[in-house]
C-alpha cells in the first residue's frame, strides 16, 4: 500500500508539501510555502523569528509536525524531538518559492534533488537576495529522463516541463504497486510545450495508478484572455512601435522566456533593453545553457543602477555581484533625456525610481504577469495609483506559466490514470466536474491510500 499525505497546495494555488510513504520508505515532492502562508497571523513586519526556527511555525500549524524530519537547529526551541531523518529524500519539481521555500527547516541529512537548471536559480536567488536562505543541502541534480534510485524500491523518473522558469520537472515514481506521476507546475502553450508533450508521452507510456496533477486555472473563470508567449511578443512589439515615449515592462524577475520576448520587442523598436543588475547577473549565470544576450557583451542592453547617497554611482556601494556590470550602466537622469530609446524593465517594488525618470505623460506601461488576484488588492491600488500620478497608459500583457483548464483536462484525458488527485488549485471540486475519472480531493494532512 502506498500512502499519500498532503500538507500543502489543499485547495490553494502553491505551498505543494506532498509526502509519499511505502513500506519503510519516505519521500517529499516539493516543501514550499503556500502564497497566503500564515495571513492569519502575521503581517507586514509581523512574522515568524528566524531565530526560533520551526517554533513560531508549530504554533499556529504553519508546519506539519513529521517526525525524522527537521534539522536539530530549526527544532532546538520546540517540543519536537529532534530523530535521526527517517525521510529519505526531498525531490523538488522547480526552484519557485511556492515549491521550495520551507527546504530550509529540512535536516541537512536529507538529500534534496532537483534538475541541473534549477539549482542554478536556487544559488542566484540566494546570492542576490538578502531575505533568501534555502539552509545547507546536499543537492543531487538530475536531468531529464534519468532513472534515479532515491529510497528502497522507489525510483523517480524526473522529465523535464514547460513553465514560467526554466528547469522545471514533473516526476513519474516506480513502486512494485505502480506507477504515480505528478507534474509539478506546467503549461502546453509555452514556447517549450515540447517538453510537456514529452511528460505526457511518459506518462501514457506508463499505466499510473495516480496523477497529482496542478490545476491553477481549472477555474470557473476561464474565459478571461489569455496569451501565448508568441502573442506577447507580437502585441507588445505593435503597443511599443505605436508609442514614442518610455516603455516601462513589469514580469516575473526569473520568467527568462518573458526576457527573451521583452528583448525581442526592443530590438524590433530599435529600443535598448534595460534591466536591473539581479537580471544581469541572472542572465550571466545562464546565457549558454539558455541561449540568452550575454549582458556584458550585447549592444541592445544595459543595466540599471540605482542612486546611492548624495547621487554618487560608487562601485563600492553596490553589492560585489551587482559590479560586474557597471562598465553598462545607465541611470534615471540618462533615461529621462531620451525617454523613446529605451524599453525600461521595473519592478512595482522600485517604482520610486520613476520619481528621478519622470516619464513623460503617455508613457507605456505594460504589466506582463497576472493580474491581482482580488479586486482589494491594496498593491493593485497602489500601483493604480503610481500609474494616475504618472500619466502611464497601462497595459496588461500575460501568457501564464500554467496550462489552462482545457490544457489539464485534455492532458489527463490523455493520459487516462487510475485516479486523478487535484493539487496546487482553488477548485479541485472542479476537476470532478469535467472528468469521467475517479478523482480524490486530498484533505490537509489526512493520508491517502492507493
Ligand atoms: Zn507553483
Ligand atoms: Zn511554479
């Protein structure tokens, strides 16, 4: 008997925590932290002491209390014992938070494996970013395709998917009782849909006797427009032609095929595309394997550095890793003389730089990732707000790193499971709905048996 139990992505978009039981072995697809993690308790400057490691969490049940699990450290002021891991492994599908975060709570005897690409955008992140820390691993890599022995009569087979960030996987997991697949987050619109098709193909190949399957847009709503990465590029490539003030973009800072697209979009306008040093540097990191503008060397870029104190653009008051680019600077007072030659990325998070820009009005905005969940998104109306002062012409311009509805009910269809298991939604109900399959709506926590 296999024994599934889910611990995060019940019911909400992301914070997948799914451990897998046969016989003595143990393992965990995905630790990451759910995108509305511990609202009801914390808040702003409100949050968990790092110091206490899993303390804080205990309390309000924001982490499952498994056994042979944490690291001494994290459980050190709280009232589970530390045991020797009796979890043999922790597979992670790709690097984003939702799927990754709470890795860092995981004792370091624990193995974590994950693609090649992915460990890449764990170590920038973690370099760059001063709030990042995923805790000391020993991180085995794998490609795609492998066959890699992770516990006592389990294989995995990780292949690799189309997503918003490269590197990701979805997993198909031998056992002597079947064979199950989970497919981590994923899309077939994307401009690698080929990798998907080679997921599903697995996974037909296979007779699963369970499919844990995302569903981020299984939703009532699914009639709202929605992109391919192509369109973004030939819409946005019209809007910019059509514009001759400041472009502005907005997107994921790791969604790379987005990148590709908004340098794409600049070198049609004869525009140049900046970007911020943490792109560089993400850039850099991946240029070959990836196939991207190598920052350093590529005429259509330059890097964005910000002010510091008394507006001195000093190399040793910027991070040794934001260096490296300094020789392609270009700064708000540059911009703002010749506002139409340029294709400014900027994120929400560094909007004040447009106080020193001062776009003239008209100016285009173009936000290229989801639209705010909910109409009392107070970002949403801040950022509505920054956008009225400015005079910017808003644009909305997404293609979505998740398959659609359609995409997973005729993904499953193909694929035909025994049973299908809806995770990483907020309408598993809904999966019943479209489907002639047996479908087992996980509970939190509560094991399933197959
Ligand atoms: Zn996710
Ligand atoms: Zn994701």
């Amino acid at each position: 008997m296999i024994k599934l139990i889910f611990y995060g992505g019940v019911g909400e978009i992301g914070g997948n925590k799914i451990l897998l039981e046969y016989k003595n072995s143990r393992l965990l697809l995905d630790f990451g932290e759910s995108f509305k993690f511990g609202e009801e308790y914390f808040t702003g400057w409100l949050q968990p002491r790092s110091i206490s490691g899993c303390r804080d969490y205990f309390e309000f049940n924001l982490l499952p209390r498994i056994k042979g699990l944490y690291s001494k450290e994290m459980l050190k002021e709280t009232d589970l014992e530390y045991q020797q891991p009796t979890v043999d492994a922790v597979l992670l599908s790709h690097a984003h938070f939702d799927h990754i975060n709470h890795i860092k709570f995981i004792d370091p005897k624990i193995p974590v494996y994950c693609g090649h690409g992915a460990k890449v955008f764990i170590d920038v992140e973690e370099e760059t970013s001063p709030v990042t820390y995923y805790g000391e691993h020993e991180y085995r890599l794998f490609k795609s395709g492998e066959r890699i022995s992770v516990a006592d009569n389990i294989e995995v087979e990780p292949i690799h998917v189309d997503h918003s960030i490269p590197g990701a996987y979805g997993f198909l997991i031998h056992t002597p009782e079947g064979v199950l697949a989970y497919t981590g987050d994923m899309r077939r619109h994307g401009p690698m849909s080929r990798m998907t098709g080679e997921f599903v193909k697995k996974a037909c190949e296979n007779k699963l006797t369970v499919l844990i399957s995302e569903g981020t847009r299984v939703t009532p709503e699914e009639n709202r427009k929605l992109y391919t990465e192509n369109q973004v590029l030939e819409l946005g490539s019209r809007l910019v032609e059509e514009n001759d003030k400041l472009v502005l973009a907005t997107s994921y800072s790791r969604d790379i095929d987005r990148f590709r697209t908004l340098y794409e979009i600049a070198v049609r306008n004869s525009r140049i595309l900046v970007i911020q040093p943490k792109t560089a540097y993400l850039f850099s990191k991946v240029k070959e394997k990836l196939k991207i503008p190598d920052p350093l060397k590529d005429s259509n870029i330059l890097v964005y550095y910000k002010r510091k104190a008394s507006g001195s653009y000093d190399e040793k008051d910027y991070y040794k890793w934001e260096r490296q680019f300094m020789n392609k600077m270009v700064t708000a007072e540059e911009i703002s003389r010749r506002q139409k030659d340029y294709l400014l990325h900027l994120s929400f998070y560094a909007f004040t730089e447009l106080i020193d820009i001062k776009p003239e009005p008209g100016s285009l905005f173009i936000h290229s990732m989801s639209e705010p969940f909910s109409e009392e998104d107070v970002e949403a109306e801040v950022m509505n707000n920054w956008i009225t002062h400015f005079k910017l012409k808003f644009q909305q311009l997404h293609a979505s790193g998740h398959a659609s509805g359609d995409e997973i009910t005729s993904i499953i269809k193909e694929i035909k499971p025994d049973k299908v298991i809806p995770v990483h939604t907020e309408h598993p109900d809904l999966f019943e709905k479209t489907l002639n399959q047996p479908v087992i709506k996980p509970e939190l926590g509560k094991p399933v048996k197959i």
